[in-house]
C-alpha cells in the first residue's frame, strides 16, 4: 500500500489512543485529588505534565490546576491535549478514507463534531466525568468499528500497530504519574515505596483509594480484584498494569500485540523494528517485578517509553521513508 | 399535455425558491399541486424546451417519462425526493466552492426529471464529439511533437498559438502513445433556438463532471426505478473500465503488457477531490498526490510501504503549472520534481498531456471548425457558437457597438468565471468590459448569447423551465469513444444562463435512448437489456 496512506492510518492508531487515555488519566488524578486530605493538588498536576512530557509546551504559564486541565483537554496549541488529539485522528482518517469503512469515518467524526459543538470549558467545570466518560466511550468505538468493518490487511495492521504502542507507552506514563504522586503525596516522613531497592508493603487508607483509581483508569479494577483478591499491593498493581500478558492495557499485552502486527507487516524478514521491540517485549516478558523496584520503577519505565519510540522510529523507516538511491532527486523531492 | 403558450420568456411572477414560505425549518412547504397540474401550469416561454415542442405538445422520447412521472401523486414526489437527498448526502457527494466562506462544501442537486436524448440525435452527438476529439488530437500532436502543419499553413496564427495561456514549452518532443493527449475530454454542447445543438467549449485539460453521471444514474435507478426500467436506457456505469482500459493503452511501449496506472489527485482540499478517489476506486487503482511519487533516473515510482513501485501512467487531475516544480511553477508543493523529463524519457505517460490548454483557449476555439476541415477533411458535424475575435478591428468595431447584446468571455478561465452577458449587465459592468477588450483584445472573445434551451425542473413546488447544457465525455485511448448522455446541467436561478456548479448550477441524470424511434418499452414486454431494434 501507498507509504503515505499506511502512516496516516498508523497516527490514526495513534492519536484515537492518546486522546482515549488522556481522559483517562486527567479523569484519574481529578477525581483522587478530590478524595485527597493532602493541598498538594497543583503539584499532582504539574507531575501529570512531566510524565506525559507536554511540561515544554506548557511553557512558563501559571501553573494552576484549572488552568492545567484546560491545557490538556481542549487547548488546540498542545499537541497532546484531547481535542487536539480528535481533530489529528479526524485528519488521518479523512486522508485515507477511501480505505477504510465509511462507518469508521462516521465514527471519528462524529466524535469531532460532538467535541465541537459543546462548551468543554464549562463541562470541565461541571460535569468532567461525563466529558471523561464519553471521550473514553467514543474512542473505544471507534476501534470496536474499525474492529468489525476492516478487513485484516496492511492498513489494519499499521493502525492496530499505531494504537498499540501509544497504548503501552500511556500504560507505562499512567504508572508513573500515581507513582510520583504517591511519592510527593506521600511526604518524606512516610516514605512508602520512595526508596529504590525497597519493596513497598502494606499501603494506608489513601494509598489504597489512588491504586484503585489508578486501576480504574485503565478499566483493569474488577481484572485485578478476581485475580488479587481484597489485597492491594503496589507490587501487584504494578505487576498486573506492566507484565500481565492477558490484560488489554497491560504494557506486556499491548507490545506483545504489536510484536504480532509488525511480524505480520515485516512478512517475518528480520528488521530494525522488529528486533527492538522483540528485545522490549522480552525484557517484559521474564521479568520479575521486585526486580524493577531495585532498579528503580521510574527508570525502568522511562527506558521502556524510550524503547517504544525508537520502535516507532525504525517502522516509519522500514514503511513510510523511502527514498531513491540517486541523492539529487532525493533533496529535490524533499 | 399542453403548455400555455407565451411571448413571455421570463414567465410570469411565481416564486422562486428563495421566497418560499418556510414552516419550522423545513425546506419545501409541498406539492400543492399534483404533476398533471404543474405541467398544465408549466410555462414554456419562448425557448426551446427540450419536452414540449412548439405546439406545446410532448415530445415522442418524453412521453412515456410524461405518463409515468404524472402517476405520482404530490406526496409521492416528495417522498423521492427525500430518499434523493438522503442518497447524495449519505455518500458525501460534495463539491467546494472557491470564495465562499459559508459550507464549504455542497451537494450538487439532481433533479429528479431526466433529461432524454432519443437515439438518433445522440448519434449526431456522438459522431460529431468523436470528430472533434480527433481533430484536437491531431492538432496537439502536430503542435508539440509534429510539423505544426495547421501553423505553417496558416490555419491558425502563429502569434495566437504563441500567446495562448496553455501553450507549453516544456510539452515539447514529450511523446503521448496513440497521440492520445486529450484522453479524457469534456464537449460542453447548448441547443439554440431551432435544437441545433452547438459546442460552447471544449474542455481538453481536466474536465470534471463524470462522478456526478455516474452518480446521478445510480441515485436515480432507486428513486423512480420504474420510472426509469419503462425506458431502454444506454448503460454508463462501464465508465471506469473504459478509461483504465484507455490509460492502459497509453502506457509507453517499454512499459510491458500490464503497466501501472495511478491517479493524481492535489488532495482532499480539492474541489473536485471526491471525484478522484472515485474515479480511483472505480478502476481499483492507487489515488496518490504529489509526494507520494519520486522521479529517479527519469523513472516515476509510488512510495508504498514494500518500497518503490514503478508508475507508467499517471492520469493526473493537477493543472499544468502545479504539475512540475522543476519546469513550471518552482513553489508547488503538489506536483512532482522531474515528472515532465521522465515523461519526455518515454518512461511515463501523463494523461491529459501536458499544454492541452492551448486548444481550449477560447479564441483558438473559434478555429476548431476549420482544424477539423485540415486534419481531418470532414466538415465539422457540430457546428461551434458564432464567435467574434476581438483584435480583427472590423469585428471589434462591431462588437463594441453592440456590448449590450452579446456575451464576454476571457479566454483561458473556465467555470464561468469572468463571463459577462451583455443583456443581463449594468452600464458600469459594460464600461468595464469595454475598457479590459480595448486594454488587450487577445484576452477576450466575444459570442452571440446562445439562448440556451430549457428543460423541465422541478423548483420549489412548482414545475419550471430551466436553461441547460450538456456536456458529453469521451475517452481517447486507440480510439476515441464517447460515453452515452453526459453530465446536463441546470441554471437552477431563474432565467440564468450560467450552469457551471460553482455558479449554483444543478443537474439531470441524462439517458440516451437505445435503438430508433421513441425508444420506450413496457416492463414486462421486452426483457429489461434486450437489443431493441426497430426502426
């Protein structure tokens, strides 16, 4: 297929992910700050820019928590915010709409529109869960229709692909915020699983409400209390959110899942993207999880985003960058 | 069925749709009348009207779409109206309109009475488009790869070839196989007065239109499909067989016996970009832009995701000047680095060929009767609109006389664009014109206003005479064929003469009666698809 239509449908992937689990991570920390005791609430927002990376776009504006989740949920100059997210996934799709089903189109499209025509600013005063809550659902249809209508070929696969590693790298952030959190939260005085190299026990009260929530935002509570029972180890959840092979948001689930996709697009040649994430998803896979919390959770999870954006870096070579031998025309058609 | 009679072309004051009664944001209030009475009201005006002839009487090929069109009740109508619309807007059938801020994009209306040719005016059409396509072909090839025959003979002026906006240079030595440089072209025909059909036009560059023929058969095949099965109707819908057949044929000769063929498209922000990627989708071939190709050691190649991919053919819907930034415009973003010196290799063929534009100049148009007398030795068979050239002194003395009474047109815009209609403009519009001929007589050309003939349509709640045209597609490939009706378009304003969709032009799904005679056969009587051959 035509290089360019397979790298819209790849950040098509992409963006629907990033503006699904962005509601669901402001939708998360709003709503543990409110069952917060701690005043902290600023920073818990300040934390949930640095790990999503947008701290150099937010520039040097005050950093007031209203003015953050406007930042992230409808400021069109972020990149990451969620409508921003929307109107790129809209634009992908458009661009390829001769390939994929018109319900599909419908489908994003109709999100853009409903986004478009309400008064985010108010909702986010008011009512934010049902904003939150209809973003996710929105977003989740439209894959469940890009699921039923398209057909398992190339353009299937760069999309799935797309959504997959955005997915893993939102997993890996959504850890990292309420493990930051935790820590500022938490104070130096009850220092629960601040230091590397000690393994977390038995959390408190409020602890125990955030890795809910944290759970919650990746839709895995119920997953995790069948599987864990009435405990709530940090270890656990960490476990369940980063290694568990069989759930859809876990990080091993969405690299294994792209490992599938790439093997697939790569016809089983041995490439670039291939070894990396194969490494990746290895790394995962025979990991223990008191292992990671000696190394350092942040800096494992940090390494494990690295790795995925050189992923991504070595598809668009192996797919979307082709360039003639003959350099001249290579600069001439740049 | 009879039509009043007038002397009144501009009928009497029924509302038009602007000053309709709107109840609680529907658009239409209804049929109040039933199709027999809006018939009988119908006003035929002193034009020729494509259903009733002079007498007021339907004409033969109409009056079985007469009888069946008055069996539907006003809510009927309705009704199908409704599916129409839900139709068009459900697949997004859309066109842009340059310059205007409000809706982007807009459906382009069909109106639910077809326009009907019978067989053997359509084999008039036929012939006369397939001669007239031939020559221009001849004409092109002779001018950018031959003797330029015409020139030296003095069919045309040199000076006049020369300073035509289409003419290209860089379209020199560029070879096109079967001298298929027009492969798709546009004829765009108006009857005057006496149903002479003449041609307006031609469109030799990147005619758009066919999607809304092909679209408009489909539609209507399933809002008055009896309506449309009591009729033998030449079929259209092997439209895009044919033109890939054709781009096929084109290839260069290296290019082996399956060459690839792609469609050019300068993106989804193109007016006609629906038309594209349907055009794409019909032959099940790639819609690509400008940067998805590469022009390397003079060979055009796709970028896909397996790596290069060579192109022989690329049926492009970019202009010239956007095409190449290396040989013409050097800040197009569309277009692609090194296409024309690929094409020049005889690696590639692009279709339409480039510098077509010279033989739909406008003032070069007023010499097409004679270049098909030259190339061809035939007598043209359609006859063009009397057409006066502005720096012949005599014929501008005369023109300038009589402004009010004639029509204006720049010579290289289209889309009606530019155009002045003596008799419908102000004295300061006048003035205008008359100072921008004097300024340079090259740029313009001035024509007889053709009254155009009028066709039943469907307006508000009424039933109205409309002006159309029609505008007939042919395909060049190893020979030159013409696809059956063509896109007609309707001047929906009333007493408009202007029928192009960026200047609220409609359309009428039109069919072309096969066989001889009134062409109509019963459901039932004849197997729907059957040869019908009686006289």
């Amino acid at each position: 297929m035509l290089a360019r239509l397979a790298e819209n449908l790849f950040w098509a992937g992409r963006y629907v992910e990033r503006a699904e689990d962005t509601a669901r991570m402001v939708d998360v920390t709003y709503h543990t700050l409110l069952e917060s005791p701690y005043g902290e609430v600023e920073q818990a927002w300040w934390q949930l820019l640095e790990v999503l990376h947008l701290t150099p776009v937010y520039g040097d504006q005050p950093a007031d928590a209203e003015r953050i989740v406007r930042f992230l949920v409808l400021d069109s100059a972020n990149p990451g915010s969620i409508t921003a997210s929307v109107t790129r996934a809209r634009e992908n799709i458009r661009s390829v709409r001769e390939l994929v089903s018109s319900e599909l189109w419908e489908a994003i499209n109709d999100l853009h529109l409903a986004l478009g025509a309400r008064d985010l600013g108010q909702e986010l005063e008011d009512q934010p869960y049902a904003l939150f809550s209809t973003v996710r659902r929105s977003c989740m249809t439209v894959y469940g229709v890009a699921s039923e209508t398209m057909p398992r070929d190339d353009g299937w696969r760069f999309m799935a692909l797309g959504r997959l590693l955005e997915r893993a790298e939102m997993t890996c952030r959504l850890i990292d915020v309420r493990y930051g959190q935790l820590e500022a939260l938490s104070g130096p005085s009850r220092r629960l699983i601040t230091v590397p190299g000690e393994l977390p026990r038995g959390p408190d009260r409020t602890d125990f409400h955030h890795w809910i929530a944290v759970l919650k935002s990746a839709s895995a509570f119920e997953a995790y209390r069948r599987r864990y029972r009435a405990s709530m180890d940090p270890a656990d959840v960490v476990e369940f959110l980063l290694l568990e092979p069989d759930l859809p948001r876990s990080v091993l689930f969405c690299l294994t899942g792209a490992m599938h996709q790439l093997e697939a697009l790569c016809e089983s040649r041995p490439t670039r993207a291939t070894r990396l994430l194969g490494r990746t998803v290895a790394s995962l896979r025979y990991r223990d999880v008191s292992e990671l919390f000696e190394l350092g959770l942040h800096g494992f999870l940090d390494d494990v985003q690295n790795r995925v954006a050189r992923v991504a870096e070595a598809v668009a070579d192996e797919f979307f960058r082709h360039h003639p031998s003959g350099t001249m025309h290579a600069i001439a058609a740049s | 069925m009879r039509a009043p009679l007038t002397n009144d072309g501009r009928g009497r004051e029924t509302p038009g749709l602007g000053r309709l009664p709107h109840a609680g944001g529907i658009r239409r209030t209804g049929y109040r009348l039933a199709v027999p009475d809006l018939l009988r009201v119908y006003d035929r005006g002193e034009h020729f009207d494509e259903v009733f002839d002079d007498r007021g009487e339907v004409r033969p090929h109409y009056r079985e779409l007469v009888a069946r069109i008055t069996r539907l009740s006003p809510d009927d109508l309705e009704r199908r109206e409704r599916i129409r619309d839900g139709i068009f807007r459900a697949q997004g059938i859309t066109f842009t309109v340059y310059g205007d801020d409000d809706g982007i994009e807009r459906t382009f209306p069909m109106d639910l009475l077809p326009r009907i040719i019978p067989a053997d005016e359509w084999d008039v059409i036929e012939r006369g488009v397939v001669q007239r396509v031939t020559a221009l072909n001849r004409f092109l090839e002779d001018l950018y790869v031959g003797e330029q025959a015409a020139v030296h003979d003095g069919v045309v002026p040199r000076w006049l070839i020369q300073t035509a906006e289409g003419y290209a240079r860089a379209a020199f030595g560029i070879p096109v196989t079967h001298a298929a440089r027009c492969l798709v072209s546009g004829i765009d025909l108006v009857r005057d007065r006496d149903g002479t059909y003449r041609v307006l036009e031609d469109n030799l560059r990147n005619p758009s239109g066919i999607s809304y023929v092909l679209e408009n058969r489909a539609a209507m095949t399933r809002v008055l499909p009896v309506v449309f099965a009591s009729q033998r109707v030449r079929p259209v819908d092997h439209y895009g067989p044919m033109l890939l057949r054709a781009l096929r044929e084109v290839a260069p000769p290296a290019a082996g016996d399956q060459p690839t063929a792609v469609v050019l498209t300068p993106g989804v922000y193109n007016a006609a970009y629906f038309e594209h990627a349907f055009l794409a989708r019909q032959m099940g071939i790639e819609l690509v832009e400008g940067r998805d190709l590469v022009v390397d050691e003079h060979v055009v190649s796709m970028r896909t995701t397996r790596g290069l991919e060579r192109v022989d053919v690329i049926y492009r819907r970019i202009d010239d000047d956007f095409l190449d930034p290396v040989v013409f415009r050097a800040d197009s973003a569309l277009g692609v680095p090194g296409l024309l010196s690929a094409a020049r290799a005889g690696n590639v063929t692009i279709a339409n060929a480039v510098g077509n534009g010279v033989a739909d100049d406008k003032a070069v148009y007023a010499f097409v009767p004679d270049l098909i007398r030259f190339y061809l030795g035939e007598d043209p068979i359609l006859p063009n609109v009397e057409t006066y050239l502005l720096w012949e002194p005599e014929q501008r003395a005369a023109v300038l006389e009589r402004l009010d009474q004639l029509v204006v047109k720049p010579v290289g815009a289209s889309g009606g664009y530019g155009l002045v209609i003596g008799p419908r403009a102000s004295d300061a519009e006048l003035a205008e014109v008359r100072a921008a001929i004097g300024a340079d007589p090259r740029a313009y050309i001035a024509q007889e206003v053709v009254a155009l003939s009028r066709h039943p349509t469907l307006i508000g709640d009424r039933i109205e005479g409309r002006h159309v045209d029609l505008r007939p597609f042919a395909i060049a490939g190893e020979s030159v064929e013409v696809v059956p009706g063509g896109l007609t378009r309707v001047a929906l304003r009333r007493g408009s003469l202007v029928v192009n969709s960026s200047q609220g032009g409609g359309s009428k799904d039109t069919w072309v009666l096969d066989g001889g005679g009134d062409g109509t056969a019963r459901v039932g009587a004849l197997p729907y698809g059957s040869r019908h051959t009686e006289a």
